[in-house]
C-alpha cells in the first residue's frame, strides 16, 4: 500500500478485559512500512478521514473527538463538550464543513467548523430494548444522496434510527428488525434478556448512490434492506452467497455503486471475508484472498480511488491491504501488542 495513508482505531475488547494492550490510533504513511502510534492514552473505535480534505483525519476515542490536520502525524482533542466514547463519524456532502459524530451511550453531536468545535445535538430518544454489559452506540450513519438532510444511524444494540432534519430530531426505524426477529432463524440472545437481541445488534449501515432509495442495515443476523425509509426490512438473505453472515460492516466503492460487506461468524471468531455486489446487492462474491485470523470489523476503500482497500481483522493487528482491485493483497500487520482493531481509514 505503498500509495495510501492508513490509520486504524484500536480498543480492548470486554471478553479480554486482563489482557493488557496496545489501544488509540495507528498511523502509516504513503511511503512507508512503518506505523507511528499518535493517540496511545485512550481507546479509539472509529477513524475517519475527511472526504474532501485528505490532511483531515477524525479519531473517536472514550474521550471525545480527536482531530488531526497533518494527515495523521498528530492528533489533539477537538473541543469537545463532554467525556464520550465517540463510535462514528459522518461528513455532510452538502457542506464539508459540517461533520456528525455518534456517540455511546446513544448520543449526536455536530460540528459546524470541520471538527474543530462541536455541539451536542438533542437526544434521539431512543427506547432500552436489549440490556447489555456496554452502553448502546452509534456504530454508523448513512446519508441519502439526494436528500441530505436524511441520515439513517446504526445502532449497537438498538435497531435503525433515522432523522429528515439533519440530527435535530430522530425516528425509531426498528419496528420492523422486531418483526423479522419474530422467526426462528433469526432469534439470537447471548448477553442480554431478549431473543431480539440479534437483530438489533446493529454495527453498520449504507446508502448507494446508485439505489438511493435503499439502505443496507449490517447486523448480526446477517444484512437487510429497507426501500421505504425504514418502515419495513427485507433480509437480503446473504447467506445464499457466503457461509459466513454475522455483518460487521458495509462500505460503497470510489464508484458510488459498489459494495463490500464484512461477513463473519460472531463478534469473536477466527474466520471472515470481504464481500462485494455489483448488483445493488443482489448477489455477492468473495472479494479478498487472504485467510483472517479474527472476525473482520472494518473494511476501508479508498474514497476516490477504487483499486485501493485495507481491511482489518479483530486480534493480532491483521491488517490487509490491495492496490489493484483485490487481485493481490499486503499483509500490514500493526505493531505488537496490540488489543482489538475496530476501524480503519485510507486516502
């Protein structure tokens, strides 16, 4: 990945709480096979590159945003209002400037002077429908291409909430996650008291450019699509196509019409694949060639570039990247130590 600066967010991970590790942010630029460590004092779970400015790079840590202006050289923390894990970020395709950020427990926060100073937005009023051991976060949110006032949010462990009015207000999108749940074969509790707990346990979710109607929830019970703003879901039944479904994350290509799904057995495992549909997903095929040691939580693409992906798995800091399409890939393994990878960013 000679061409490409990665960054990748690393926290612990609470199955393995008395393993001491490497967390914050690891960076690595063009150029170099070397990764610098410029956020090691907090645990980060998102990084976010900005899509118009490359220099721009966004950090979620338990303490709020950290922002760097050198391409990830350094970071200081943005002035934030609160102590908050930060699990997500999104940049407004109508204004550069104006970035979201979802925060844990479920909360919204704005920034009007591209990260530099933020609000917090009101409460989304999300119900509690799944106790579990962690607060409930915004893993992801999608914009709608033509409406950008209309962003959709990921919920772990909550379902889909949607706003029409950039984050002011939101709308339970869930109801019908519940009813799927209703059948057998998508019942899942592990953790909490509820056998919907599966189907709420949201990790990402995208809007492609080319179906923008369409929004794709990635969950653990595999992925679904709603087509009317969330008042109904479909299961895309991507088991037809990979034998493994627990969705971790989903991702559109450089060409605003492809997409690539992270798809592995469980929160903890040891296998996982990178999936891609040209078909509006339709149909998917296997898109990485290498063998994981960890279930795979994030898959980069290059924002303007479609050859160019890293993917990453959980444990050991697997870092994976390709230059030419997914013909061939690079072992970029972060330093030693490391605890759990949970996002990674390039540009």
């Amino acid at each position: 990945m000679a061409q490409s600066n990665i960054y990748a967010g690393v926290a612990g991970y609470v199955g393995r709480a008395d393993q001491v590790g490497k967390v914050g942010v690891f960076s690595r630029a063009a150029g170099s096979d070397m990764w610098t460590h410029p956020i090691s004092e907090h645990e980060s779970h998102v990084v976010h590159v900005h899509p118009t400015d490359p220099n721009v790079v966004f950090a979620g840590t338990g303490d709020g945003v950290y922002r760097s202006i050198d391409a990830g050289k350094t970071f200081q923390r943005a002035n934030f209002p609160v102590s908050r894990q930060i699990w997500s970020f999104l940049v407004d395709s109508t204004n550069p400037k104006i970035v979201f950020a979802g925060g844990s427990p479920i909360s919204m926060f704005r920034s009007e002077d591209t990260g530099e100073s933020w609000k917090e937005l009101p409460n989304p009023g999300m119900p509690d429908r799944a106790v579990m051991p962690f607060a409930c976060r915004v893993m992801r949110m999608a914009q709608h291409p033509n409406k950008p006032g209309t962003i959709f949010a990921a919920l772990e462990v909550n379902g889909v909430m949607s706003t029409d009015n950039f984050g002011e207000s939101w709308t339970d999108r869930s109801a019908g996650l519940l009813g799927l749940a209703e059948k057998p074969h998508l019942k899942s509790k592990i953790v909490s008291n509820t056998y919907n707990e599966g189907m709420l346990d949201g990790h990402a979710i995208a809007i492609n450019p080319a179906d923008p109607d369409c929004v794709i929830f990635a969950a653990r019970m595999g992925l679904f699509s709603t087509h009317d703003g969330g008042e109904t879901w479909q299961d895309m039944e991507v088991g037809r196509f990979s034998p493994t479904t627990y969705g971790r994350d989903i991702k559109v290509g450089a060409d605003g019409k492809t997409l690539y799904a992270a798809l592995s057995v469980a929160a903890a495992s040891k296998d996982g694949g990178v999936y891609r549909s040209t078909d509006k997903g339709a149909s998917w095929s296997r898109f990485d060639k290498v063998q994981v040691h960890g279930t795979i939580m994030s898959v980069a693409p290059h924002a303007k570039d479609s050859n160019r992906m890293a993917i990453g798995a959980r444990y050991d800091g697997e870092v994976y990247g390709t230059e030419d399409g997914g013909a061939t890939w690079e072992a970029l393994t972060l330093p030693a130590g490391v605890k759990d990878i949970y996002s990674l960013a390039i540009a």
